[in-house]
C-alpha cells in the first residue's frame, strides 16, 4: 500500500519512514515463520490506570472447565474509568455463576483483570461475516446497568 487516497494525515500515521504499514494487530510469529493474528492494539480496557487487555482475560477465561466461549469488554464506571466485564456462553449442560467464575479466576490472575460483571449468553452480536460486535456488546451491557440501578 502507497497510502490512503487523498488523506496524507492518516497516511503518516499508518506508514512509517521505512514503508512499513502499522495496522494495530497484535501477532505472533511460530518456530516455522507462521504468523497469526492474536488481537488488536487498541483494544485495551484501562481500569483505574491499569491495561487490562482482553484477549488476555479472554484466553484464561477459556482455560476454566464449561465455558465455551468467552468475549471481555469495558464498559464505563465512574470510579475506575472503566471495569471489567466478561460474556460468557457455558458448555451444554454446565451450570456455572459469576461467583463460581470468580473463584476460579481468584489468585490465578491479577485481581484487577477479574470480570466484576458477568452476561451468560447463547450467542454474541456478530457482524454478517461472523465477527463479534464488541462495541454493540457493550451497548447492550451498559444500557443493561444502567437500568438495572434506576
């Protein structure tokens, strides 16, 4: 890519000296030279100062006995600037709390990390291409907090 038609602004800002094209994808490259793409840059929740970052959480979240899938996102908190939330959708038949998966998140990763607000569901908002929709994801949850406390 040469840069962004009409718009030397953003092309600076993608496109270094050198040439190479900073896309804001987190990868990793294997023993054999294969790359794959992990995450994004910018896709940070930032809690009373600290990054948490989701693919993280996500990562240990799948690790515990019956979830599935899981999917972690910001959502506004006046006091941390952002808090921790995690949609999880359990195995078949796996009946598991936000307090059960507390508990198993408790001194496994930093406290800070932990979800304090857990959505069980069946299926997450995802685009028609199969990508989930983080940003409706936290949408839906922070209208659902805000409701649940009027």
């Amino acid at each position: 890519m040469l840069g962004y038609w009409e718009d030397p602004g953003a092309t600076a800002r993608a496109i270094d000296s050198t040439g190479w094209m900073h896309t804001g994808d987190l990868a990793v490259m294997d023993d054999e030279g294969y790359v794959s793409i992990v995450g994004r840059l910018k896709d940070v929740i930032i809690r009373g100062g600290e990054n948490v970052y989701p693919r993280e959480v996500e990562e240990f979240l799948h690790t515990i006995p019956g979830v599935a899938e899981a999917q972690v996102i910001g959502i506004p908190c006046p006091k941390y600037g952002e808090e921790v939330m995690a949609w999880v959708r359990l195995q078949i038949g796996v009946i598991l709390t936000g307090d059960d998966l507390f508990a198993a998140c408790h001194g496994r990763i930093a406290t800070y990390k932990i979800p304090r607000h857990w959505k069980f569901v069946d299926t997450f908002p995802m685009t028609v291409t199969g990508k989930v929709q983080k940003y409706r994801m936290r949408e839906l949850a922070t209208a659902e907090l805000r409701g649940a406390s009027a």
